[in-house]
C-alpha cells in the first residue's frame, strides 16, 4: 500500500517489499551471477523513494562495464516482479 500524499511505500509496508526483493534475488540474479564465478549481491536496502541499493562482491567488480551491466541486470529483474522499484544502484 503506498502514501496518497507521496505515493511511497508505507513503513508498515517495508519488510513485505524487502522480502520480494530478496526472493527476486534468490530465484533470478544469484544463480546467474554464481554460474558466472564467486560473484554475489548482496541487498544493502530500499530508501523511501523506493531506490533499492545493492552490493555487488566477488569476482571482478573493478570493471565498469561489468558493474553496469550487472546493475542494470539486477534493476530489470526487480522492476519486473516488483514494480514499487524505481531504480537500483550499486553501493561500496
């Protein structure tokens, strides 16, 4: 349920939101990203503008290219099955 005022995610909300974002990363992106090597995301959270924010560890992540690419992977598999996701960015 989101804020008519915002149209944010209400806080009572959250968990249930964190939940299918991490399920969405269980059954879609770290499969893919373990048959790839040692690589892993890790979700850090989701800020009230409904900005998901991820790490990515492991492997190669000083490529640019690989990080984008991953990140922007990551960010179609969300706002696929979870469309509250306005976008995700990759944190330190």
């Amino acid at each position: 349920m989101q804020t008519p005022a915002t149209n944010r995610p209400e806080p009572d909300a959250r968990p249930a939101l964190l939940a299918r974002i991490e399920q969405v990363l269980d059954e879609q992106i770290r499969p893919e990203l373990r048959s790839e090597g040692d690589l892993e995301v890790v979700l850090v959270g989701i800020d009230e503008d409904r900005v998901v924010q991820v790490r990515l560890s492991g492997g190669c992540w000083s490529c640019s290219s690989a990080l984008f690419a991953w990140t922007m992977r990551v960010e179609s598999a969300l706002k696929a099955a979870v469309p509250e996701v306005r976008f995700v960015e990759a944190v330190p």
